[in-house]
C-alpha cells in the first residue's frame, strides 16, 4: 500500500515547510533540507518530527526521486 498521490501533493515537511521527496523500500517521505525521513505505515505517512530519522549521509539524496 503506497500513498495516495493527492496526499503527496499536498504534504510539507512539518519543520521547515518544505517539499518531501517519495522514498521507497523502506517507503519513507524526505526532507533535503532538514535531513529527515518520515516513516510511512499502512500508507499513512507519519508526519511527526520526533518519529522522523536523521539521515546522516547526504549521498542518499540522490537516489531518491522527486515527487
Ligand atoms: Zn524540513
């Protein structure tokens, strides 16, 4: 189960408002400029700083696709 594209649309990085880049397997919503992945369970994206990763490597940005 994926999000729904109408979501994706209208979905912002709680912290800094930006944009969120799709990730998938592990399907996860990515903030660029704040180094955060939201996990997203049963299609349902978890739009909690406190349950966003840090990402450590900026290399990952790079395989991720725009959305
Ligand atoms: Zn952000």
């Amino acid at each position: 189960m994926s999000i729904a594209v109408e979501l994706l649309e209208i979905l912002v990085c709680p912290k800094c408002k930006g944009e969120l880049l799709h990730r998938e397997d592990p399907e996860q919503l990515v903030c660029g400029e704040c180094r955060l992945a939201y996990p997203v369970k049963d299609g349902i994206p978890i739009m909690l700083i406190d349950q966003a990763l840090e990402m450590d490597t900026p290399g990952n940005i790079s395989d991720m696709k725009d959305c």
